[in-house]
C-alpha cells in the first residue's frame, strides 16, 4: 500500500510537471521587443506594407498609364462574419474583424480583430505578382484603381492597374456567405503578341506584439507563431525565436502556412496542385516577421487571359472548416501528444452539446461516458482499496509484532497480500490511464473555440476561463480530502510521505484555481462518480467478508 501511496503521489506530480512544462512552451511569457522594437514605422499612403517593399518612386508616372490610379484609399468588404479592408496600396489587407465574436463577455461590441495596421501595429496579408512587366516586378508596390466596387449583396472588390505595355492586372477580392476565407485572384490580360510568365506570391506579416487578449492560467499569454504544412508533414510550428535563428525555405506541393494565435488563425492557401516554395524571414528594418508561399509560375500566352488564385483565411479554428479547406488546417487547433484521444472526446463533446445545447453539461456527460469506460479498471481499483481495509487490523497487528523492524514488517505484509490474494499496487493502473484523458481535454477545452466564453450555469459564464470565484476548485478540494479517507493507510507509511499525502487536497486546489472552469468541472464529477463508486464496491465487499465469517463459523 505505502507503493501505492508514492506511486499516486508520483502520478499527480507527473501530470502537474507536464501541464507546466507544455504550458510554458505555448503560453508561457515570451521575451517581448524593448520598447524601441515595439514601435513599427505603419506605411502612410504612399509607402508600402509588403516585405519586399521599397520607398515609393517620387515621380510614378513613368510606371503607369494615364488611367492608373495616384491616390490610395482603402476599401471596405464585408458579410455576415467577417469585415476586411484592402488598401489599393498593392492591394494589401490591412484588416479583419471578426463580427461573431468579441474580446470579452462584458462587451459584446468590441470584436475580435486579426489583421490590423495602425499606430505602432503591423499584422496584414500581403499578395504580389512578379514577373516581367508586372506590378510587383520593380519591387515596389503600384496603386490600383478601383474597377468594382463591393456591394452588400455581392462582397467582392476588382482592382486594376495597367503597364506600360498595356498588360492588364486585375486584383480581384471575393468573399462567400457567412464565410471566413476570401478567394484571392490576379487576372493577367495579356494584350501583347509576346508570351509572359508571372510568379504569384503571398504573405502574412506582423510583428511580435500579443493581440490577442485570451489569456490562460497564471495569466500566461497564448502562444503566438507561424505554422505551416508539407507533403511530409501536415502540422509544423515555426515560432518568432525560429525565425530570428534561421529562415526557413521549403519546397512542397500544396501546403498552407499560417500564423495562429488562441482560438483564431489567419492562413494564406495556395494551388494544391502548385509546387510551392515556403519561406521565412525577419525583417530588422521594420522589425515584422514574415512568413510566405511563393507558387510556380504560369505563362500568359500573347492575346490570352490566365487566372492566379490562393485563398485566404482569417477566422477561428472551427476544425470542420479548417480541414475543409487543406489537408492539415485543421491541426492547428492543437491538443498536444494526446491529440488521438483529444479528437474523440471533442467528437463527443460536440455530440452531447448537440443535445442538451450546454457545454458543461456536456463535459459532466462526458466524464460519465469515460468513467463507464473505465469501469472495470475502476472496478479493481476499489476492490483493491476495500480488501486493504479489510486488513487494517491484521496490518496493525503485524506493526504491534514487529515494531520498528521494517524490513520483516514489509515481508510480513507482502506474504499476507499473497495469502489474502490482494494487490497493494491495483490502484495504480486506473489512475496512470485516466492520466492521458486528463491531458487530453486540458488541451481541448484550451483549444477548441467552440467552448470560448461557452456558459454553464450560474457564475460559470466561460468554462475556458478559470472560476472567477474559486467554488468548483474549493469542492474539487474538498471531494479529493473525502476520496483520500475513504482509502486505507499502510501503517509502514513513511511520516514525511503521509503528510505530503494530506496535503496532497490542498496543493491540487490551489493549482486547480488558475485551470480553466470545464477542467475542473470533469475533474470534480469524476471524484464524485468515484467516490460514490467506491462506497457501493467497500460496502459490498464488506457483506461478502461478513458472509464469508458467518459461513465460517457455521462449519
């Protein structure tokens, strides 16, 4: 039993050690630029938002035709979900609100926003043409005219710029109904008798301010990177640090590359059948990071019109969308080294909301479904536990003999275990495979958008968010002192140990405090299922002992 009693100690302290070993990792503190580092030079009207971008030609004219616009201006687009705005400024988004969601409970107006270039902020989508004649191909960016403006009834924006040799580029924006991502298109008019080739490329840069203003426990900030997609592997992190190291260049057909914060990812998807070159780099200039896809390039033969296209995704990580759009995508809403049994206790969790419309209740319907699951391993843990209490006065009896001699006290012990047919050690086992279930929903309840300020009841208003005023960690503390009387004591037990055992409710209440409130919830349901499985099994050994020493003396 003192094995048993270490082993769980051992148990709660390793999943307490990879909780905060994997909370550092992503939502740790992130060493943040000085204060001089922070401050990011935003492109006036005339000055570029690209990587790739120069100081704008004093004199424009020689780049264009009379018809080519001089002036920038931004443009406004919008559904039911999403509003952006597109600077005719090389044709970059410089914003994206997300109308659906908002920053906090108490102001349902001030709305989520990804994209966004203001004072001393820089975080856009940028998408270029290069190649002869092009609007990218001097590097620097040209001003479009607006061809068509968007409408309520049809959200979609046509820019235009002509070349000198009267090559026609249209930059075209066209969003979808109640839908996040936007089809982005060039469309070369190619009105020469010579053949041309253009590259389209496309970019997410943004400095390394935190946006977003989820926090975590302790109040740790989310993480925040570049994630990006291979043939070879679908899901890859590339974090700020990792592009200050080395700038990364990979060739593969497809991909996706991305920048993803909690809860929401903007994403930039190119040809799946295009062989694409995937890049990184940090500009010390402006100080952004970039992170790009560069497609393969087409010929627009002479007197034909050829299309470009990628889309572009900015929006939550509503995994069903994501993995709709490429292969991949989806994983970015990322439950760690558990992702296999993550997946389906999200799958679960999605059917029981489904039904009963209360995300509490559905993680209360899930904890049941697990602990059914987990029965018959249950079933032997509090067998285990009622027989050793059964022989709490034989073990007594055995201190009494044998005093301080420890060693013949523990072969003593071990030879009654044999006699009694009980395992010390059949505890364990349940514990050690709940441990993964544990991990698994810590990370898709801290993942997974859908369960974002989701209410309960009550004072629980986000179950993502720890409990504002403690209750669910107190009686999670006070359920765990209860699970803890009920399981009988080696009398061998060391007194140093036994003590970290009793304050084993108190440590595990003050560090579920900062878990958030759906965590703490199932754990809560979980000790109460145990417990009230674990009174039915002692009871019911109990009669069999009694019947088996009634059956006894009859003989």
């Amino acid at each position: 039993m003192e094995s048993s009693r270490g082993i769980l100690v051992l148990a709660l302290a390793f999943i307490s050690f990879l909780l905060f070993q994997k909370w550092q990792e992503d939502y740790g503190p992130k060493p943040q630029p000085t204060t001089s580092e922070q401050i990011v030079e935003q492109p006036k009207s005339n000055e570029s938002v690209a990587a790739n971008v120069t100081e704008q030609p004093a004199d424009n004219s020689k780049a264009v035709v009379a018809n080519n616009a001089t002036v920038a201006e931004v443009i406004t687009l919008s559904n039911e979900v999403l509003t952006v705005q597109v600077n005719t400024l090389g044709g970059t988004v410089v914003s994206s609100i997300l109308t659906q969601f908002s920053n906090t409970q108490e102001n349902p107006d001030d709305h989520v926003q990804l994209l966004t270039s203001r004072a001393h902020r820089t975080y856009v989508a940028a998408s270029e043409l290069s190649g002869a004649g092009a609007p990218e191909n001097a590097k620097q960016q040209v001003i479009y005219r607006v061809a068509s403006k968007p409408t309520a009834d049809k959200p979609e924006l046509i820019l235009e710029w002509t070349n000198e040799q009267g090559i026609v580029f249209e930059k075209i924006f066209k969003m979808h109904e109640n839908q996040y991502d936007i089809d982005v298109f060039y469309r070369v008019k190619n009105t020469t008798a010579t053949n041309h080739e253009y590259t389209l490329t496309t970019q997410l840069i943004r400095d390394r301010i935190e946006l977003d203003t989820d926090t975590s426990g302790f109040g740790m900030q989310t993480y925040l990177g570049a994630a990006y997609s291979t043939q070879e592997s679908q899901f890859e992190k590339y974090d700020f640090d990792d592009m200050d190291d080395a700038p990364l260049a990979v060739i593969t057909q497809g991909g996706w590359i991305s920048f993803i914060q909690h809860y929401f990812i903007s994403a930039w998807i190119p040809n799946k059948e295009s062989v694409n070159k995937i890049t990184t780099q940090y500009d010390k200039a402006k100080r952004v990071y970039i992170v790009g896809v560069e497609q393969d390039k087409l010929a627009v033969a002479a007197g034909q019109t050829q299309e470009f296209h990628a889309k572009l995704y900015l929006g939550p990580k509503d995994q069903d969308v994501l993995a709709s759009l490429a292969p991949g995508l989806d994983l970015t809403v990322d439950y760690g080294i558990f992702w296999w049994l993550g997946q389906p206790i999200f799958w679960l969790l999605t059917m029981f909301q489904g039904f009963v419309s209360n995300w509490g209740v559905a993680i209360i319907l899930v904890t049941i479904t697990v602990k059914i699951f987990l029965y018959p391993l249950a079933n032997a843990q509090y067998r285990s536990f009622a027989k050793m209490r059964l022989l709490q006065p034989k073990l007594e009896q055995l201190k009494e003999r044998y005093g301080e001699d420890r060693q013949r006290m523990s072969q003593a012990m071990m030879e009654m275990y044999k006699k009694e047919k009980v395992n010390p050690l059949g505890g364990c086992l349940p514990l050690l495979i709940q441990m993964p279930v544990f991990l698994a929903l810590y990370w898709v309840l801290m993942e997974s958008v859908e369960i974002r300020q989701a209410d309960f009841a009550l004072w629980i208003t986000d179950l993502s968010a720890k409990d504002p005023y403690f209750v669910l960690p107190i009686l999670m503390g006070i359920s765990m002192w209860l699970m803890q009387k009920m399981q009988p004591t080696s009398p061998t037990m060391d007194p140093m140990q036994l003590k970290i055992m009793q304050m084993l409710p108190v440590m595990m209440t003050v560090f579920f405090i900062f878990f958030p409130a759906g965590l703490v919830l199932y754990w809560l349901v979980n000790n109460l299922l145990s417990i009230a499985q674990q009174v039915y099994i002692t009871k019911k050994i109990e009669k069999e002992h009694a019947a088996g020493k009634n059956n006894s003396k009859k003989k």
